[in-house]
C-alpha cells in the first residue's frame, strides 16, 4: 500500500511542479468580508475588465444588494451599458471580433478565482512587463505569451523583467527570471497599485461564490447550535440509560 501510495506520488510530483510553472505566486490576503474592498473591486472591474470579459453567473442587482449599493448608485456608477439591474454581466463583444483581435476569446470571470486561486490572479495582474516581440508590447511572467493586454498599464506603468541566464547539462542557455525593475511610470506607486489588484482579486473572489458572504457568516451560529445540540442529547442519553444497567 505504501509503496503504491509512493508511487503515486512520484507520478504527480512534476505534473504538480509544472502547473506551478517557473513563477513564484504572491499571496493575494485579500478578504471577502471586507466590504470597501469589495465595492472599490468592482468598480476597477466593471471600468476596467468588463469591456472583454463578463461574468455571466453575476446578476447586478444581487451583486448590489450584496455589497450594500443602492440600485440608483448602481445604475450610476456601475452600469453603461443599458442593462437591467436584474441582467447578468455580459459583454458587448462578438467572440468572433475578440478572435480576431486577440487570437482567442477573453473567458468569463465568473469562476475564475475558483479555478486559478486568488494568488494567482494577483501575481498574474502583477506580472506583466515589456516585451517588443509580442503584439501586444507585453508579456506576463505568469502566462508566457499571453494575449492578453496589459490593461492597466496607464496606473502601474510598464516594468521591465530581469533575467538570470545559466546552461543546462546539454549547453543550451537557459534564462530564468529574477526580478522586475520599474520602466516607464504609471499614475499609481506600486502600493496603490497593489491595492487596486487586491481590490480587484477580492471582488473575483466574491463573484467565484456570492454566497460566501452568508456562508460564513451563517457557519459560527450552525456551529454552535450543533455543539449545543450535542450536549442536549448526550444529557439525554445519560438521562436514559441511567436506569437501564
Ligand atoms: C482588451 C481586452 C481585455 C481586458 C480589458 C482584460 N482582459 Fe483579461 N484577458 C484578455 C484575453 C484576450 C485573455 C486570454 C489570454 C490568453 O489566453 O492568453 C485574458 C485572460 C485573462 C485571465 C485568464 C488568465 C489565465 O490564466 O488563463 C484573467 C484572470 C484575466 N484575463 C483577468 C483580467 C482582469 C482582472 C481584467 C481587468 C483588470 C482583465 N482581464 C481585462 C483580454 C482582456
């Protein structure tokens, strides 16, 4: 059993290696019950990401009441588009338009911090840096050869990637990378830049489970009253039996 138990675990030791790719995740520390946080996210969504992608498990109006945004607030400062508080985030774009502009369609966010991870998304908004040989004048540490643009480099500027050569057994040159080093500046220091991504992964959080926000504030009284359960029926169990031996 514990050989079997082994090997399997040597089978998925570099498939798991390789998913981590050469890139170092930063933890994002955001928090779902951080309500600022939450609206200040969804603003940087809505005025920065919605354009290319939507979120189509997300109603406005559940999303509104969630983080405690009044409905005319939310057709305001939230909605351009014409929608309906009741419709989900959808995009205008054609899939067919967006490939050929990008070369693939940019998905949908909905699940997105479900299937990557929060220090994913944080480390990946974090990561691009310039590289003249792609299209888009950008590259990203986190997904090489993306096609994706960098979207936000007007607040945090376009940094430059430094890069660690070696040889490998074989004698080819190998490049790793080892540390970013500011370019052209943005509008944001890198703090408040930092910020604006925490802000933004928090918000793909909450969207990648709305219900969260009950979930655990539900969990501690379920809890309790199972505890408290507990203790009521062992009471009655000793209750009971006490006559029986
Ligand atoms: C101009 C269009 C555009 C905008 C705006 C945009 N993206 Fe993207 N995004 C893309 C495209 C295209 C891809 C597909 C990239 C690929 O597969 O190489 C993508 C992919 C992604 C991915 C998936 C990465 C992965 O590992 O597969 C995430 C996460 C993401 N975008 C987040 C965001 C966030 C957050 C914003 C807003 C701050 C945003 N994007 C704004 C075009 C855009």
């Amino acid at each position: 059993m514990r050989t079997k138990l082994l090997v399997l675990i040597a089978a998925i030791a570099p498939v798991a290696a390789f998913a981590a790719g050469e890139a170092h995740l930063e933890r994002a520390g955001n928090d779902v019950g951080n309500r600022a946080s939450l609206q200040r996210g969804a603003r940087n969504f809505v005025n920065y990401c919605l354009g290319c992608h939507s979120a189509k498990y997300m109603r406005y109006n559940r999303m509104a009441a969630d983080l405690g945004i009044s409905e005319p607030q939310l057709i305001e400062n939230l909605m351009f588009t014409g929608e309906r508080p009741h419709d989900t985030m959808r995009i205008g774009m054609n899939p067919d338009d967006a490939k050929r502009w990008f070369g693939v369609v940019p998905p949908d966010l909905s699940l997105i911090a479900r299937a990557r991870g929060t220090d994913y998304l944080y480390t990946f908004l974090r990561s691009f840096y310039a590289d003249p040989a792609r299209p888009t004048g950008v590259n990203n540490i986190v997904l090489p050869g993306t096609a994706m643009p960098h979207v936000l480099w007007e607040l945090q500027g376009v940094q430059e990637a430094v890069w660690e050569g070696s040889v490998d057994a074989a004698g080819n040159a190998q490049k790793h990378f080892k540390e970013f080093k500011p370019g052209a500046p943005g509008k944001m220091s890198p703090e408040e830049y930092d910020q604006f991504v925490r802000d933004t992964v928090n918000f793909l959080d909450y969207i990648g489970e709305p219900a969260q926000l009950q979930r655990t504030r539900l969990g501690f009284p379920v809890i309790a009253f199972l505890a408290f359960f507990s203790l009521l029926a062992y009471a009655l169990k000793k209750e009971y039996w006490k006559d029986v031996k």
